[in-house]
C-alpha cells in the first residue's frame, strides 16, 4: 500500500496551503483531489494582495506550483472512504488505490448534493443512514438502497454485500458514472442500477418501503444516500468526527475530536472565503506536522 506522513484530501486552496506548510517542514505529503470549483475564470477581487484583479483558475494554479516548488504529490483521484487502522493510522480507499497516512486534513470544501426525497429526515435514523461502515450492520439480511450516480455510490454498495445480499442503487434518475470497472463488479455482484428517482419514502415506525415518482413501490429497510462524490461528511461518520450540523467540528488549531485528522476550510464551515480557507490550511498543516512528529517519538520509546 501507499504510504505517506500527511494526507490531505483537496486541492483548493485550504489543501494546497496546508500543504505548503507540510511539506516545507520536510514531511512526505500527498494531495488526493481535483481541481476546485473556484479554478475557473472567476474574478477574485478580495484576496490579500493581488491589486490586478486574478482569476480562480491563476490563483489555484500558483498555489498548486508553489506546493510542487516544495515536493507536494498532488493527484487528481477521488477518496472513497476513509478509515482509521489498528496502528492509528488512516487509509483512504482512493479510485486508484489505497493511501495510509499517519496525519489527514480534511479540506474537501462544501457539498450541495442533495437527493431530493420530500421526507428523508423523517427516516433518518430510522432507514436513512449516511454511513455503511456505521450502519450496514443493522441492515443483516434486509433489502436495501443505495442512492447515488457515482463510484462512491458503487463503492458503498459493494461494501453493503458484507451485510446483505439484497442491495441496489438508484441514481435518481441521473446515468450512470461509475467507471466501467465498478460497472463491472455492481453487475458481478447482481446489483442492478435503477436509473429511476424516489420521489418519497414510507414505512410505519422505520423504513419500509421508497416511493418512485412513477408511484411505484420497492421494498428498502435501508436506504444509504451516496450522491456525487464522497464528502467531509461522509468521512466524519466513518472517522466518528464531531460535526456541527453539516460541518466539521475543529478547535481553533483546526484539530479534529480524533488525533491525527484535521479539517480546514469551506467543511469546517467557519465564513467561506479563500483567505479564512488559506489560514486554516497553515493552521491545520501546523498541527499535523505536530502529530506526526509526536508519533515518530512514539514509535521510537516503544
Ligand atoms: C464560483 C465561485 C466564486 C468564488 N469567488 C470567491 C471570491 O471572489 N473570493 C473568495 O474569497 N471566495 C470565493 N469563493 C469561495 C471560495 O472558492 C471557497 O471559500 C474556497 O475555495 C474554499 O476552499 P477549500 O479548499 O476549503 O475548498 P474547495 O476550494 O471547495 O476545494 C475542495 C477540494 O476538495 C476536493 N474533494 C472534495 N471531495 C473529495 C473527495 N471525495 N476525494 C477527493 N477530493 C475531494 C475537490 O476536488 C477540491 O479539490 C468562490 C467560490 C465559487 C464556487
């Protein structure tokens, strides 16, 4: 497997900033992201001392050249998820492989993906779950729906089949995304892909069944909501972070509840500039060169 000091997972700009700061402190550092939605040619007029207006797309491109000036791996990849070992390290599964890293900062920005189910919070908690390495469990044996385009859709359906052998995905009626080779093993596994939308959900007490908006029923007790790609989110339920409603919630060093992870920028939530998300990723890249150094003496004493 892959093995790096700190894994930063986006490349805006609280990824690359964060990064600088890493890597210039000498620690192995990787980026596994795509370019922000910022990067294209958006005039930043507020950014500290630029007086010719620039764009997103030169800004993010200067950044990703001073990190590169300093080592930083950047990779366009997409994590799927993400997960703590034994040795208190942290492996994401990437669409192109496994990292383990002993520090993570988290800068994936915000996501807007929502599914568009009329009453999906009246079954969270009750079907409606965010988190297969949480909750697959409760779902043994039962019939259950995974809602997304995307390979973290396929992906989550994949790991459901440790559950249940009962799993399907349902788009939203958006095509598919998924790559050929997760095509591939969603149809090896005999889970299809419904290109249908849930318009709403329905059950007494739990989850029982999602309603189509062709008004066609089909059986779910689980229902797992894996729009677009992976999000700050979905790393904080499988991690166990802390969150403030759709936020990660950090300390003022930008430290996680979990040692080792880190968040900064628009997914801490704080106010959704460019210029608070560069100072959290310096703040965040502080605090994680701390971590990895104090593991290292760890690993020494023992
Ligand atoms: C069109 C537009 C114009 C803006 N104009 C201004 C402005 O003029 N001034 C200003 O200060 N702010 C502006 N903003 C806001 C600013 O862009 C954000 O506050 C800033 O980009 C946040 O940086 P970030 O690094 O936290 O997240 P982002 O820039 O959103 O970067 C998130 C990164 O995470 C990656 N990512 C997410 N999920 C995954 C995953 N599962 N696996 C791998 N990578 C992942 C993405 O690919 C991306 O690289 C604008 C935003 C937009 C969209």
């Amino acid at each position: 497997m892959e093995k790096t000091d700190i894994l930063i997972i986006g490349q805006g700009p609280a990824g690359l900033s964060a990064a600088i700061y890493t890597a210039r402190a000498g620690m192995r550092t990787l980026i596994v992201g795509c370019a922000p939605k910022v990067a294209g040619d958006y005039e930043i007029d507020n950014y500290f001392g630029f007086t010719e207006t620039i764009t997103g797309k030169e800004l993010i491109e200067r950044g990703r050249a001073q990190a590169a000036k300093f080592g930083v791996e950047m990779r366009c990849d997409r994590v799927l998820a993400v997960h703590q070992n034994g040795e208190q390290k942290f492996v994401a599964k990437t669409e192109e492989g496994d990292i383990e890293a002993t520090a993570l900062i988290l800068a994936t920005g915000v996501s807007r993906v929502r599914p568009g189910i009329a009453n999906l919070g009246d079954y969270e908690g009750k079907g409606v779950s965010y988190c297969v390495s949480c909750d697959g469990y409760f779902m043994r044996g039962k019939p259950v729906m995974v809602v997304g385009e995307a390979n973290f859709a396929a992906n989550q359906a994949l790991e459901l089949l440790q559950y249940t052998p009962s799993v399907q995905v349902c788009t939203q009626g958006k095509a598919p995304e998924m790559s050929e080779e997760f095509l591939w093993r969603l149809r090896e596994s005999g889970i299809p892909v419904l290109q249908k939308k849930i318009a709403s959900l329905a059950g007494n007490g739990g989850l029982e069944q999602v309603v189509m908006d062709s008004g066609e029923q089909i059986e779910a007790q689980g229902l797992f909501i894996a729009m677009g790609q992976a999000s700050s989110n979905d790393f904080a339920y499988s991690l166990g972070l802390l969150r403030n409603g759709q936020f990660i919630d950090t300390d003022r060093e930008q430290r996680t509840n979990i040692p080792g992870v880190f968040a900064a920028g628009d997914c801490v939530g704080r106010f959704l500039q460019i210029s608070v998300a560069v100072g959290e990723g310096a703040l965040a890249g502080r605090a994680a060169i701390s971590h990895v150094k104090e593991s290292r003496r760890a690993n020494l004493d023992k």
